[in-house]
C-alpha cells in the first residue's frame, strides 16, 4: 500500500512538471542473544519452559524522551541465538525478552538500544545474565546554592563532564564504577551481581567530582538480567 500511494504522488507531480523524491528510511535490526552465568562467566543455555526470544522495538520520541505509540514484536525460537526484524522506519528502544511462546510469563529482559533506522541497518549482541542486573539512571544537573538548572557545559566550563554511578553491595566496602558522557542524560550501568546497593551518583570533570547527588539506599538488583530504575537524580553542582 505504501509504494502504491507513493506511486500515485509521482504520477500526479510529472503530470504538473514537478519532481518529488522520497528517501526511505527502512531499516532491518538484527539481535543475537546469549546466556551468561556472571560470576564465573560460563555459558548457559535457554532456560527450559522458556522457549520464545522477542525483539521488542518501542518507538520512542528523542524531542521528549518519551515512549509512545504500539512496540513492534518479531518472535523467534530462543534456540535460534539470532533473529531479523521485518523492516522498520523511526526511532526506537530495542531490546530482547525471553519469554514462554504465549508471553504471558517471562524469564528475562535484557539491556536496551536505541535505534534510527535512518542510519541504517543495526546489529546488536545482547547477553541475558542469570545471576546479574543492571541500574538505569536519568539526570539534571543544577546550581547547588539556587537549584536553578544547568547544562553540562555550563557545569564543566571548557572541559569534558562525566557523570559517575558508584555502587557499593550493602554491607561490604566492594565497589562498582560506571561513567557516562553528562550531555546524555541517561545511563545504564555494566552488570551487578544480584543484591542490595548503596548507589552514589555525581558529576566529575578531569581534575575530580563536581557535585554529589545525595545517596541511594536499598537500591536492589534482581536477576535474571533485573534492570532497577534509580529514577530522575538531581545532581547539585558545588
């Protein structure tokens, strides 16, 4: 139907001396999937009674930062490792389920991806931890002393900010670092074993912190490849 209407459009512009060019913006994503036991590292396999691995892609909004509208489903065997979707056009959160065949029960999750099909086809491994999980975090920065906002340059002057989780299993002086580039707005931490985190959050330029967002207590993550949401953090610049 598509090439139809577009085929109409071309008639109707010749027959006015106009030209009309259309650039498609499709695109395939193609997802391979693994299992993983974090601790130790060693391969598993498919989890039984699980037998269906989902590409779920969610149109999601880059203005807004919003989800919205009907996430596109394309279903494969779990024992395939790998599947295509049928062609796409927009921007999407990507992500893989493994799931029973009706999708009433799931087993996993895993980490996310953003995906312009204008950019062409896209390729992802995405590894289901059974023992592990991720924390996904959003920010702001602003003025310590006003609270007013400020943009991550405007935080770090003329050099480069990052933003750093560092997340610390309760009970334990063991702890896990991430950074990510401030201007993005949001991050998703490599994987933690499964348990409870004290998670400290601040922005940091090449000579150290700049500000420190107040701690995250009892902050849990579950396995299978458990992805917590630490919500919107403020983070106050000094």
């Amino acid at each position: 139907m598509k090439n139809l209407v577009l085929g109409a459009l071309l008639v109707a512009a010749s027959s006015t001396g106009c030209i009309i060019s259309s650039e498609s913006t499709d695109a395939v994503i193609t997802a391979n999937w693994s299992f993983t036991h974090f601790a130790d590292l060693s391969a598993r396999s498919c989890p039984t009674g699980f037998q269906t691995a989902t590409i779920v892609a969610q149109p999601w909004d880059p203005v807004t930062n919003e989800l919205f509208g009907t996430p596109v489903l394309d279903k494969f065997n779990c024992s395939d490792a790998t599947g295509t979707t049928d062609p796409l056009d927009g921007i999407y959160l990507v992500w893989v389920q493994i799931e029973t065949d009706s999708g009433s029960s799931q087993y996993a999750k895993s980490k996310q991806y953003y995906v312009d099909t204008a950019d062409g086809d896209a390729a992802f491994n995405f590894n289901i931890l059974d023992d592990a999980g991720f924390f996904f975090l959003t920010w702001d920065l602003v003025d310590a002393v006003t609270q007013a906002p400020l943009t991550c340059k405007e935080a770090a002057g003329t050099g480069n900010s990052t933003v750093e989780t560092h997340a610390t299993i309760a009970g334990t002086s063991f702890l896990l670092s991430d950074a990510f580039p401030c201007d993005h707005g949001f991050g998703t931490t490599n994987p933690l074993l499964a348990g409870n985190y004290t998670v400290s959050v601040n922005a940091a330029i090449s000579s150290g912190s700049i500000g420190t967002a107040p701690a995250l207590a009892n902050k849990v993550i579950k396995a299978q490849n458990g992805l917590t949401d630490l919500g919107h953090v403020l983070i106050p610049i000094d």
